[in-house]
C-alpha cells in the first residue's frame, strides 16, 4: 500500500505529462513549419524559384529519418536551409509574442473600464485645463506655450495610455484614500512644488513641510514661513499669530471663543461655555447658578417666551416657581 506522499507525487507527475505531451506535439509542428519555409527559401536564394516540400507537420521526422536536409534537397545548402529555418521558427515564436504582449497591455482591466471615459472628464482634459487657466490667468493666452504645470494640479493619467487630468488651481479638491496610500506623496506635494504662486501648506506630521520648504524656497527665491506651535518639525518659528490682538470688543471676542469652545445640544439654551441658562426670550437670560430672578414685564426689548400649559419652571419644595411665561431655556 502506497503513502499519501507517494501518492500526490504520482498525481503531480500525471499533469506534468498531460501539459508535456502537447508542448512536444506543438515543438515538433513549429520545426516542420520552419524547415518547409526554410527549404522553400533557400531554392529561392538559390536561383530555382519557389520549390517546398509538401507541408506536413512530421516533416521534422522525414528530416531525420533521411539522415538532414542535404538528403532531401541536394539541389540546395543544407546550412542555409537550417539558417534560413531558424529564422522563420523564431519570426514564429517572436511575432505571436509581441502580438500578445500588445494586446494585453491596451486591454483594460476590469477596474479601468469602469472608470470614466474621456467624454465624462472633458473638463480636466490638457485643452480644457488650457482654456481655463488662460481665463484666469490672461498672461498665459498669446499662442505661447504654457508649461502643463501651470495649467492645474495634476490628479492623474487616463487610463488606459491616456493624457494627463488636471483640476483648475480654483477648484476645490477632496481625496478620499486610506492610510499610507501616498496623499502627501502622490497629491499634496506635487500641488505645492508646482503652484505658479504662493502656498498655504498645513499638516499634522512634518513630511510636507519636509518635502516642500526647502525647494519651495529655491526655486521661487522667497521666504518660506513655518508656523509651529506644537513643535511637530522641530524647526524654529518663524512668524507668529496672536488671535487676541485683533478683538475689539466683546461680540469678537465671544465669536472667536465660539470656535474654541465645545457647545452642545440646543444653541438657544446654553451658553458659549456650554452652561444652561434661564430665560425669559432670547435676550434675557440667567444662569440656573444665580439667585432666582424675577421676569421682568415684557417690554420691547425683551419679549416672555411661549410655554407649554402647565409650565412652572420648578415644583420642587424650597424652589421658587417661577411665572408661566418663565421656563429653563
């Protein structure tokens, strides 16, 4: 009783063959083909016109059998015979080969053909892309030619073989991509080297700045200004931002803390420190931590909220109730 090894070895063995015997036929057809071309071609070069053997695809086998070509055609030299046939065998093997490769390389994948068509992303193509950078920028019309970078950001190529797409520099452009899949790499850095003025780059990691300062720096042969309060490129300030020093007053300085400071649920009942409040109508207001006021009368600048009946602001003992018209904002 054989081992399963032993087994699979024998199965493998079984479909080498079966794949073996079918190159072998296939080698023995390409050599009769050959040596019939190569025979026809010598009698040709020799001066005796166009005289081939008949066309079999064993006639690699009569070759042989007959003891080489000079046995079946004296009339001709059996080394330009083999010459002449290793020529066309490897014609026969390269021409099929490139054909193949050709094909394969303009089919698109199954991925790409669901992708857009030229038609579909005309705006992005070079002449488009052209055309609107000339309106925004009238100093490239003129008929000179225009460096494509100067044109737009550059997204991609078309596939498959396609040109070039770019996006205008007044577009607005949102990648969605995973982690580690060259965003900085492939789109934030390229924009930024090749933008024809000045640039606001920001990140949360130093690569950009990295990749970018410097160059930016020596090819426009101007300052470039690093903001970097956190000390995440470990590069000294150059320039600094003070947001207090613009407020004038209260109202600016309650819109910037608006931007800073976390408000949750309903605007209308908390404050900008996220506190709930107490109010008659939207101008007059307490915190529920201050003494219990009394509503004043509505008047023109501070008109009672509508309550649902019944609608005391507290029931509970030792608390104030407060008029219907009073309720916790």
């Amino acid at each position: 009783m054989t081992s399963p090894r032993q087994n699979v070895r024998g199965g493998g063995g079984e479909a080498w063959l079966a794949w073996a015997i079918p190159a072998a036929a296939l080698l023995v057809g390409l050599v009769s083909v050959s040596l019939w071309a190569g025979s026809g071609l010598a009698f040709v070069l020799s001066g005796r016109g166009w005289q081939p053997p008949s066309l079999s695809l064993l006639l690699v086998v009569d070759v042989v059998r007959a003891g080489g070509p000079a046995a079946l055609w004296p009339s001709v030299s059996p080394t330009l015979v083999l010459a002449l046939s290793a020529v066309v065998a490897v014609l026969l093997l390269a021409l099929p080969g490139w054909l193949a490769v050709r094909l394969l390389r303009r089919r698109p994948t199954s991925a790409v053909r669901s992708l857009a068509r030229p038609g579909d992303v005309q705006p992005m193509l070079p002449a488009a892309a052209l055309a609107k950078a000339q309106t925004l920028r009238p100093s490239l019309a003129g008929g000179r030619r225009v460096d494509p970078d100067q044109t737009g950001i550059a997204l991609g190529r078309l596939q498959p073989r396609g040109a070039v797409l770019r996006a205008s520099w007044e577009d607005v452009l949102l990648a969605v991509m995973a982690p580690r899949s060259g965003k900085t790499t492939s789109l934030a850095v390229p924009a930024a080297l090749a933008a024809p003025g000045a640039v606001v780059l920001t990140s949360n990691k130093a690569d950009a700045w990295a990749a970018t300062a410097a160059l930016r720096e020596t090819d426009t042969g101007e300052r470039v200004w690093t903001f970097d309060p956190q000390q995440i490129a470990r590069q000294a300030q150059s320039w600094a931002w003070d947001p207090i020093a613009e407020l004038a007053g209260v109202e600016d300085a309650e819109r910037l803390a608006s931007h800073f400071v976390l408000t949750v649920d309903d605007d209308r009942a908390r404050d900008i420190w996220g506190r709930p409040r107490l109010s008659c109508s939207p101008r007059c207001s307490w915190p529920r931590s201050s003494p219990a006021p009394t509503c004043p009368a509505p008047t023109a600048g501070c008109r009672p909220r509508p309550t649902r009946p019944p609608s005391p602001c507290s029931t509970t003992a030792g608390t104030p109730r407060w008029p219907g018209r009073c309720r916790p904002a």
